[in-house]
C-alpha cells in the first residue's frame, strides 16, 4: 500500500502519512533508497520539511530491538524529571541519547545515520553524528512545542532527521512568527527531516491522544553540537 498525503481545509493542514499493512518482516530490516523519493515541502522563513515514507521497512524488527530491555546491549531508557513552574514533574516519555563516537543499538542506525550523512552533505556541509532516541509508550506520551535549539542551532540553520518506529503518531510544526500548523502522521519507518531554519524559526510537538494507539519510538539524528 503506498503511503498517501491528504491536507485539510482547515486552519491548519494535516499531512497523512499512512503507514504500510504490508509491511513484512520476514524479508528483514531495510533501507530504500533516497534520492528523488524524498519529498521536500518549502516552509516560511527559510526553513524547509523533507518526507520519505516508509524509508524503512520491515520496521517492526527494528522497533522491537530498541523497545527490548533484556537483550544484550539494549537501549538504556531512562524516566526523567523536569521543572516546571513550582514543581518537578516526570517528562511523559522515555529518552536515551547516543553522543558522537558512542556505538549506537543497532547497527541498522549506524546504517541509517551514513546514508542521511551522504545524502545531505552537500547541503548540508557535515554528517550526523549523535542519535536522541523518544519512547512513546502509548497516546499519554508527548513532547511539548519547542526547537532544538541548545548548541549551534540557536544560531545557525541545520538539520535534524527522524525516523519514526512503530505506531503513527502526529508531529505537528507550527511556525513561530504565527500562522497555519502543518501535521504529518508518522510512523512504521517513515523518515522526516527538518532542515534551514527549522528549528530557530519554527516549533515542532508530538501532541498527546486520546485514541487508542500504541508505541512508537522516535530517532532523531543530528550534527555536532545541536541538540
């Protein structure tokens, strides 16, 4: 089944990126190709969203290593804790981050990071080289708006790339100066990129649900210096 994209009339517009019924495990885990597959959709203010669904398929696999805490060199999900006005609350997800030079859980992200690495430089300028990994346990787990803006991306433009494991979940954008929120459904190895500006010009967030939905995990890779 290939991926559709449908938008809304509404004030916002809502990009569906339907995962797969056919995605089968049984061939193994696996990149496609790049190139002209990735879509690009051209933002305000310098910043831009590049789409490749289903980059990865036979995702499940994938997912089903990084969500298993008792194999061998398992991920190592960790709860934390957060300020917030006048008191501490728990962050509603699970994180873990790999830093440059730090092997990551599967050599299939290792495999990941390369081809985006050899993808985008020549826009780009750099590889990625860190990996932040979010564990979306079910509709409650959310990330808030914001941009990932500690480190070089307050001043400079850059990329961060996402693939996304699992069941879909919205990740919304909207941009800072005001105006219409753009919403992809991602999920089950789609493959989102956020580039220029992004991140200092625009905010993004994965909403919470009240529809029943299952886990996700998310792996964000970006270049040194920006998390």
């Amino acid at each position: 089944m290939e991926h559709t994209f449908d938008e809304a009339y509404d004030s916002a517009v809502d990009i569906a990126v339907q995962a797969s019924l056919f995605d089968d495990p049984t061939g193994g885990a696996r990149l496609g190709p790049l190139g002209t597959s990735v879509r690009r959709r051209v933002l305000t203010d310098g910043a831009w969203v590049d789409v490749r669904p289903g980059w990865l398929t036979g995702s499940e696999l994938l997912f089903a290593d990084l969500a298993d805490t008792d194999r061998p060199g398992a991920v190592p999900w960790r709860a934390e804790r957060r300020q917030m006005y006048d008191r501490v609350v728990d962050v509603p997800r699970l994180v873990s981050f790999y830093d440059q030079d730090v092997p990551l859980p599967d050599p299939l992200l290792t495999e990941a990071r390369d081809a985006l690495s050899a993808h985008y430089l020549p826009e780009l300028g750099e590889p990625f080289t860190t990996a932040g990994l979010c564990f979306y346990r079910d509709g409650s787990d959310s990330v808030a708006w914001h941009g990932d803006t500690i480190g070089r991306s307050r001043t400079e433009d850059t990329m961060v790339a996402i693939v996304s494991l699992g069941a879909a979940r919205t990740l919304a954008l909207r941009p800072r100066s005001g105006g219409p929120a753009v919403r992809y459904a991602l999920g089950h190895g789609d493959l989102l990129v956020m580039g220029g500006s992004c991140q200092r010009t625009w905010e993004h967030a994965v909403p919470k649900t009240a529809r029943p939905t299952g886990p996700r995990i998310s792996v964000q890779f970006r270049t040194r210096g920006v998390r």
